[in-house]
C-alpha cells in the first residue's frame, strides 16, 4: 500500500507501480534492478551538469560540516550566499549592480518577483499598477502567484478564486498589444514570460516575439521578468536564455541549473533601479518578504561549486553548440504516424507531440509513450501533448542519437 504522493501524477495508477531511481551518474540513471538509461530531460530539466559530480557533493557536505544553515535575515549573513549573490549579479542580464534574492526553488522565485514587481510601483505611487501578464504556454510553478498566471489552462482551473488580478496573452505580438490595450498599460505592472516555454509544450516564439514584447514593456514602463528557470544555466547556450534575444529584462527568476539540482535552490535577480526603494534609504522601507532558507548556505554551496563546472567545462555555450543535433536526432519522427509535430533547433530542449488522434484514442498517450522510450533505454518528460527532451549539457552526440530512436521504439510500442 502505497503512500508516497507524487507530483503531476495520477495516484490511482501510479499507486504501486513505481519506478524506482537507484543511482545516477554523468547522463546515464540506474533503476534498482541494475538498468540502465539516457537521462534524456536532466531530470525535470535541471541535471545540467550530469550526475555525480563528487565536487558539488564535497563543497555542500564541507559547508554542511561548518555551518549546515543559519538564517539571512536582517543583518546575518553567510560567505557562500554572499560571494554566489555576487557571482550571479555579475552574470545576470538585468544590468549592473544587480541584486540577487535568494529562495528553495523556482515557484517562490515567481511569487517573489511578482511581488518585488507590484511593490515597485506601490513605492513609487503607481498604486493602480497591479495587473501582471504572462505568456499562453507558459509555466510559473505552483505556487501561488504560478498558478495564478500560468498559460496551461488546466493548471490554473478547479481552484476557485487566484492571486491578483492577471490575464494570460497570446504567443502573437497583435495579441500582446491587445491586452496591453485592453487591460489599460498604465495598469500593468509586470510582464512575466519564458523565453522558451518548457512544461507548457515547448513553445518556440516567432521572431521577433520577445523583443517585441521587450519594446512594448519599455514603452509603457512595465517591467518584463524572465523566467529562466528552464531556460537559464545553459539550456539555451547562455547563462539566462534570454541573451540570446539581446533585451535586457528589470527581474529574472532562476532555479533548477544553479545547483543542477544537487540541492533546491532559486532566487530572483532584480535591477538596480527595481531594488532601488530598498536599498536607499535606511529606516525608509522594508522587504516584508522571505522564506526562511533564503540563503541557505548549504545550497549556496553547491550553487558556487555547479558554477565552478560550468566555467571550467565550458558547459554553458554547449546548450546552443548542440541544438542542430538534437534537431537532426528528433525533427525525422514527424514522418512517424502518431507525430503531430516536433518543436526543436532552440537550445538544448524539445519536445514530441502526438496527433490528437493518438491522444484521444490512447489512454494518458505521454505518459505511455514516455514508458515505451523507457524501455528503449531513455528517459524523457511527459507532457500534455507529448514529452519533452532536454538531456544534460554533457551529453555526447551518440547519444542524443539515441534520443531519437528510442522515442521512436516508443512510438512504435503504442498501441
Ligand atoms: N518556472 C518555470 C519556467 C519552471 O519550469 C518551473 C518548474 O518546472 C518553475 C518556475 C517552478 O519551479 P519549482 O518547481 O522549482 O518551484
């Protein structure tokens, strides 16, 4: 009798027939029976620089032994959380002298930034800017604010009343304009979007989308936050993602690469001029926000050491160095009946869609398919339509060769 509640998942089903992960290393997981397979999503797409790096597990087990945890607030403090603030701010797109808010995770990055975004405007008497704007497609987290503005309509149903005042826009600059339009943009206080959306399916945006987006904010001075807890750390060649469209955004949410995982950790970086209310005057105002393990100098431990790898190996250009043959290896399955499309040629991430036919006719068709590439040896993500590939930035192109085939022996086991 089962009683562990996993995520996402239907329990009724799942309920004792677990697979169970034994151990990890480099791209490759074990299951208890000794099997192997291609960690073909990094896990939830966080495992960037593969499994079993004992320098990550040595710089946390060192900081656990010194100071396992102690609290950030008010005027305490911590070297890891202090020189990984610093790291960040100067890799951060948000300009110089940028500010780094640490949490556990990439939903309460969300909920924080949302709020550093809308108590901007209260402190500077823009009182009715309170609206924010997210991106159809887009995933937030769970978290309050997340699940409130989240593009995934059924992530955001059957909960009754959410937080603040949002509306959802279309993945066109016309439709974007339209909301501005609309809602009023001297209402709005944030835009929040992913530059590629990741559990929402994927979503490559048109040309021009985000800098146009980027445009319209600077125009109506609403502040664009960038979600990069996917697309951050690498998944799309850059330390943000959103280099790669050359805007610079006000606030930048980021989680699962910073660590790779190896500890939960996200945070927000925040412009200098957006952390400005705070930071001035002393005595004139206070954050009234922060989870208890912001700054948690064990994760920031291991954040600095995932770092190190990074720059040592230089892992993050790989995520754009690798795009062209992780679309070689995936875009062939289109011919495959069941495919109805495959979104790839982004950054080291994908994913497969199946025909509505297949989704109709094939009970929880992602996850079966994700169970049939699984047998072939591969692990990948189950999503609405289809699954999602976004292996390690270590992975080798025989591998992500591997990728292909064994989504297409998944394919081929569906019934
Ligand atoms: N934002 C994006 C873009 C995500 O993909 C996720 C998680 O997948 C989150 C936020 C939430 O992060 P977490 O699950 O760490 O709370």
């Amino acid at each position: 009798m089962g009683t562990l509640w996993h995520p996402f998942s239907d329990m009724a089903a799942v309920r004792d027939h677990e697979f169970v992960v034994d151990h990890a290393d480099g791209v490759w997981v074990y299951d208890e029976a000794g099997r192997r397979y291609l960690d073909g999503c990094a896990s939830l797409w966080y495992a960037n620089v593969g499994h079993g790096r004992t320098e990550i597990v040595e710089a946390a087990t060192t900081q656990m032994a010194k100071l396992e945890a102690y609290s950030c607030f008010a005027d305490i403090a911590n070297r890891p959380a202090l020189e990984l603030a610093d790291r960040l701010s100067a890799l951060a797109p948000t300009g110089p002298d940028t500010k780094v808010f640490f949490g556990s995770g990439g939903a309460d990055a969300i909920d924080t930034a949302v709020k550093l975004a809308r108590g901007y405007w209260q402190a500077r008497g823009e009182h009715q800017r309170v609206h924010v704007v997210s991106r159809e497609t887009g995933y937030h987290g769970t978290h309050g604010y997340g699940t409130s503005i989240v593009g995934i309509p059924a992530n955001r149903e059957g909960w009754g009343v959410l937080a603040g005042e949002n509306t959802v826009a279309p993945q066109d600059l016309e439709g974007v304009e339209k909301v501005f339009a609309d809602v009023g943009p001297e209402r709005i206080a944030a835009f929040v979007m992913e530059p590629i959306t990741g559990a929402g399916g994927v979503h490559i945006p048109p040309p021009g989308y985000v800098e146009g987006v980027a445009e319209l904010c600077r125009q109506h001075g609403v502040l664009l936050v960038i979600d990069a807890v996917i697309c951050g750390f690498g998944r799309l060649g850059t330390w943000f993602g959103v280099e790669r469209f050359g805007v610079q955004p006000d606030l930048v949410t980021f989680a699962k690469g910073v660590t790779s995982g190896y500890l939960p950790l996200g945070g927000v970086l925040v412009s200098s001029q957006v952390a400005e209310p705070w930071w001035t005057t002393p005595g004139e105002r206070q954050l009234r926000h922060g989870p208890t393990y912001s700054g948690h100098p064990t994760c920031c431990a291991a954040g600095l050491a995932t770092l190190d790898i990074y720059e040592r190996e230089n892992l993050i250009p790989r995520g754009q160095q690798l795009e062209a043959a992780l679309q070689a290896a995936l875009a062939p399955l289109v011919d495959h009946p069941y495919v109805a499309e495959v979104r790839s040629g982004f950054g080291l991430l994908a994913a497969v869609e199946l025909t509505p036919e297949v989704l109709s006719s094939v009970p929880d068709a992602p996850n079966a398919l994700l169970r049939g590439a699984r047998e072939a040896g591969v692990l990948v993500r189950g999503l609405g339509k289809g699954v999602a590939v976004s292996p390690p930035l270590t992975v080798e192109d025989d591998e992500i060769r591997l990728l292909g085939e064994a989504i297409r022996a998944g394919l081929d086991a569906l019934p």
